[in-house]
C-alpha cells in the first residue's frame, strides 16, 4: 500500500516538475532577450545620434558603466535561473528512474521508455553560455560606439 501511495505521489510531481524544468529554460531565454534588448536599444540610440554630437567624457563613462551593469545583472539573473533550472532537472530524473523509465522492458520489445543518455546530456548544456556570452558582446559594441561618440575622438 506505501509503494503505491509513492507511485501515485511521483505521478502527481512528474508533469510539475517537468513543467517547472521548461519554465527555467524559457526564463533564462527571456533574460536574455530582455538583457539584449535593453543593451541594443542603448547601442541604437548611441548610433543614431546626430554625428556632430559629442559625448562628454563623463556621459560616456556613464552610460559604458550602466550598459556593464545592465549586462551584468541581466548574467547573473541567467546564472541564477540556471541553477534552478539544473535542481529541477535532476529532481525531475530521480522522479523518472523511481517510475522506472529508464528501465528495460516498458514496451514489448525490452526498450526503455527513455534513452539511458537522457540522465546526464543535460549536464553538458551550456547555452546559458551563449547568452552570458552574447549580452557581453553586445555591452562590448556599445562601449565601441561611446568611444567613437566621444569628445575624446
């Protein structure tokens, strides 16, 4: 009667745990649009200034630090969604092998209802990467076109 109580429980977590698993990649990949919209519409307000207008040393210090800071609030926010991201992700495993999906014999020709790689491939993903990396180079651009907006050029 325990063993079925437990099965019946980890059927209820297994879609809420699979659903929060989606929701912290999707977060992370909203971050990243937000942190990269942001940063992009600084760089478009920075380039479509009149080209005889100057930044003063101090407004390009300003808004090179803002589009850092931007750009690093935005990467911890991503950093800390992965995190989470990854607790659900092997919660969610444990969930699967307890159901026995990873175990031979669930369908009539001895398969496993999951691949046996399916319990550590997510280790290796490392979008989250490609957004840190990608806000980066965007806060990099910008700092490009302070420098050719400033007095000091």
């Amino acid at each position: 009667m325990e063993l079925e109580r437990q099965r019946d429980l980890l059927t209820v977590l297994y879609p809420l745990f699979k659903e929060e698993v989606y929701r912290r990649r999707e977060n992370m990949m909203r971050l990243a649009a937000g942190g990269a919209v942001t940063v992009l519409a600084l760089l478009g307000f920075l380039l479509l200034r009149p080209g005889d207008a100057h930044l003063t040393p101090f407004e390009s210090l300003l808004l090179g630090t803002a589009t850092f800071l931007v750009a690093g609030l935005f990467s911890f926010l991503i950093l800390q969604q992965r995190d989470r991201h990854r607790m659900a992700k092997q919660t969610l495993i444990d969930i699967e092998r307890s159901l026995g999906f990873y175990e031979a014999g669930f369908f009539p020709d001895h398969r496993t209802l999951y691949p046996e790689h399916w319990q550590t491939a997510w280790l290796s993903d490392r979008s989250y990467w490609v957004y840190i990396l990608s806000l980066v180079m965007l806060a990099i651009l910008v700092s490009l076109a302070l420098l050719s907006r400033s007095a000091f050029f």
